[in-house]
C-alpha cells in the first residue's frame, strides 16, 4: 500500500509540475538567453544530485561534520571592544528599524521613492538570508526585537535590585516561530498589496507587537524562539563558518554547524514551510497559475495565492514524510522521529532556494537603495549625494542569472544529500546508511528537478 500511494503521488505531483508552462524567477523578468535549454540544465542538475549520492557511498564512510563542529577559537567576545562594539550595532540595528517603520507610516506613498518596501523586502529579507549562511548570524547584532525586549529586561531587574539572569533555552518549541514565518510568507506572496508603505507599516507594527508583548508575558527568550526571521537567519548560520559559543568568537568548516541543530519541536514544520513557500514562488509564475488567477486582483487574488500557498506548501510537506515514511520501513524506526534527526538537513535547500529565487532582486532591485538612503521618506531630499544614481539593470544578464539559478539549486541539494548521509553514516552501519537514504535521494532530485523547471520554464 505504501508503494502503491507513492506511485500515485509522485505520478500526480509529476503530471501537476509537468504541466508548467514558462516561468520566471522572483522580481526579475524571465529567461530569455538561457546557456542551455532548460530541460537540460534541470536534469543536468538532478543528475549531479544523483552522482554525489553514489560519490558519498563510495568514499564517505564515517561521520565528519560533528567532529569539526566545534572550529577553532579565533577571539573573546567577553572583552570591552567587542561587547562595546555589540552595543553599537544593538542601537544602530534600532534606528534602523525605527527609520524604515517611520517611513512606512509616515512616507511617500509611492514605493520607489519610500524606503520601506526595498529595505525590508529586498535588504532584509533576502540580504541577511545570504549574509547568514556565508557569514554567520549578523541578525543577531541588529536584532531590535532583542534589543528591546533586553532592555526592558534589565530595567525590570534593575528596579528590583536583582542582576539579569541568563536565557534558558530547555523546553522552548519553535510553533510561534512557525506561525510568525508562514505570515511573512503569507504577507509577501499571498497578500495583493505587498509593497505598499502603509502595509508594511500594518504588517511590521503587528508583528513588533506580538513578539514584543509575548517577551513581557513570556521572558525575553521568547523573541529568540518566536521570531520567524531570527529562527530562519540562526538556522542558515549554522552552515556559515563564523559562529559565538561559550563567549568566543569560533570559525569552522562550511557545513558542519548543521549537525550541532538542536532538535527543537518544530523545526521541520518550520523548515518545511519555508521551502513550500519558494516553490509557491517559482510556480505563480507558470503559465498554469496565471490562467488560473492572472486576471484576479484584490482580495479575490489574495484568497486564490492563499489557497495556492498552502496546497503547494502541503505538496511539498507530504514529499518529505512520505520519504520518511520509506526510510522509516527501512530502518525499523519511527517515522516522526527519522522527520526531526533529518530535518537539519533541509537547510542547504533553503538556503539554496533563497539564492536562486532573489538573487537577482537583490542585484537589480537592490541598487535603488543607493538612491533611497538620501531620501528615505520620498520627501525630496538628497542627504548623501545619491539622488540621481541611475540604476544598471545590465549587471547581470539574464544567462548569468540562469546559470546562479542552476548552480545555487545543484550544489544547495548536493550539499543537503550530504548533511542526510552523514547523520546516516553516524546512526547505522555503512550499508544500512547508504539504503536508508534512498527515499532522500529521490526527495533531492524531485525538489531540484522542480525547483528549476520552475524557475528556468520548461
């Protein structure tokens, strides 16, 4: 039975995916000078996935990650420079978020001249999604919310007379945190109105004040498990090479955090929307989902790309458990628990999907914040000197797109069939290892096959 529903699902998951027609990437036109025709590079891709699965087997016979987790010690961040330096960008991280808030309310409602839309959709967004998995955790010198839910923290304490107590960290569950990303996604892919001003200023005054005021009920250690976009940046951190433990400043290898990911209650629904979201992304895109709501707007379009988001995202889900479900008659393990060991290994595929579907928003879009920093309000000013910087929308041209898109996908699933081997080779014997991550290996090369026929149209 289990074979037969697989069957049936992956041939209806096919024929719906199949039916795609051309599609473009987020923000930035479509491919009209791939390098390669699209097909090719999607099953080029898939085919690469399949290769470093063999390549693991064959030459990666013990676990690795965990052993070099640990990186080397590089500097004390307990010291006066560094904890003054830490303070400065607590506060500079406020203004901040206090100038692009005061811009949404306040600004310009026209959205090439406001601050707000390209600062929080574009910088934000997808800037720090990159600078987390290539730097490490840089949100978590801005964070505002931390900043204060902090202060009022230590004000509390202070009036007390009692000294500030450290954050726990046992028992927390990342749901709030789920609930918090999937509105975000919600808000950027589903809702009609996305880069208004006065939206981003409803959507970011009622997001402040839930997480907010669940730290004043909760404790400060609320924020850090109930933000959606702290929970997603710490989780890319953990493949960047730089990382804080025990006051100290650490670098590591590439990768190897993703095995030190504690196995927090709801991560993988967590990850899982996430990736459902970006393919929901890539599929608004097709020629199938613009017969079916190209001439919507309004509200009639929102509760269209609301239904589409969830039904994409739960096809996305179910690929997933249905390969722990395989794995797990496999292993002789439960399934839910095959879902939380494996989920971290997930992360290389979010953070390759971030790349490839907002690189080039990033590129292109991104420069008119060069223009924007010296009127952030639209009220006509020219604080910095940049009011006439003229965007160069032939940066990148759309086969180097293309070819981001492709390589960032490929080398985003090798890197997750990886993560899967190893935490593989690190709970079973070599051969039992090798054949429990046959139904992971198909999840890879569907997500990669797809994702890129979604993205490059095929």
């Amino acid at each position: 039975m289990r074979r037969r529903f697989v069957f049936g699902f992956t041939t209806v998951a096919t024929a719906l995916f199949g039916a795609v027609g051309p599609a473009s990437a987020h923000g930035i036109g479509g491919r009209t000078d791939l390098p390669l025709p699209a097909w090719q590079l999607a099953w080029a891709a898939g085919f690469a996935v399949a290769s470093s699965f063999v390549a693991l087997g064959a030459f990666w016979s013990t676990p690795r990650l965990e052993a070099a987790a640990a990186g080397r010690a590089l500097l004390s961040v307990r010291s006066a420079g560094p904890r003054i330096l830490f303070g400065l960008t607590r506060l500079f991280g406020l203004f901040l978020f206090a100038v692009v808030l005061i811009a949404a309310w306040t600004g310009n409602v026209n959205t090439a001249v406001n601050i707000s839309g390209d600062a929080f959709l574009i910088w934000f967004w997808v800037g720090l999604q990159i600078a987390s998995f290539l730097i490490g955790d840089v949100w978590r010198l801005f964070n505002p919310y931390e900043t204060i839910a902090d202060g009022a923290a230590w004000l509390r304490a202070r009036s007390r007379g009692e000294s500030l107590t450290a954050i726990e960290h046992e028992g927390t569950t990342l749901w709030p945190a789920v609930a918090a990303i999937f509105a975000y996604l919600w808000y950027e892919l589903a809702y009609h109105s996305t880069a208004s001003p006065r939206s981003i200023a409803v959507f970011l005054t009622v997001y402040s004040l839930a997480m907010l005021g669940g730290a004043a009920r909760n404790g400060r250690g609320f924020v850090r498990t109930a933000d959606g976009f702290a929970v997603l940046f710490t989780k890319l951190s953990a493949m960047a090479p730089l990382f804080v433990e025990d006051g100290r400043l650490r670098a590591r290898s590439p990768l190897t955090g993703l095995s030190r990911l504690p196995r927090t209650p709801g991560t993988v629904p967590f990850v899982l929307v996430v990736l459902g979201s970006t393919t929901f992304d890539g599929f608004t895109r097709s020629s199938f989902w613009l017969d079916v709501a190209g001439s919507q707007a309004g509200w009639e379009r929102t509760i269209t790309s609301t239904v589409g988001l969830l039904v994409i995202t739960g096809l996305v889900a179910m690929v997933y458990l249905v390969a722990m479900s395989m794995m797990s008659s496999l292993t002789g393990e439960d399934a839910s628990d095959l879902s939380e060991i494996f989920g971290p290994t997930l992360v290389p595929i979010a953070a390759a999907y971030a790349v490839a579907h907002y690189f080039s928003l990033l590129v292109l879009d991104g420069q008119r914040m060069f223009i924007q920093i010296s009127d952030p309000f639209g009220k006509g000013w020219d604080v910095f000197g940049t009011k006439d910087y003229a965007i160069d929308f032939t940066l990148v041209s759309p086969s180097t797109i293309a070819w981001v898109q492709t390589l960032a996908i490929a080398i985003g699933h090798v890197l997750g069939v990886a993560a899967a081997h190893d935490v593989a080779i690190s709970r079973y014997d070599h051969r039992t290892a090798v054949r429990s991550q046959y139904p992971m290996l198909f999840v890879m090369i569907l997500y990669t096959v797809i994702g890129l026929f979604l993205l490059l149209g095929a």
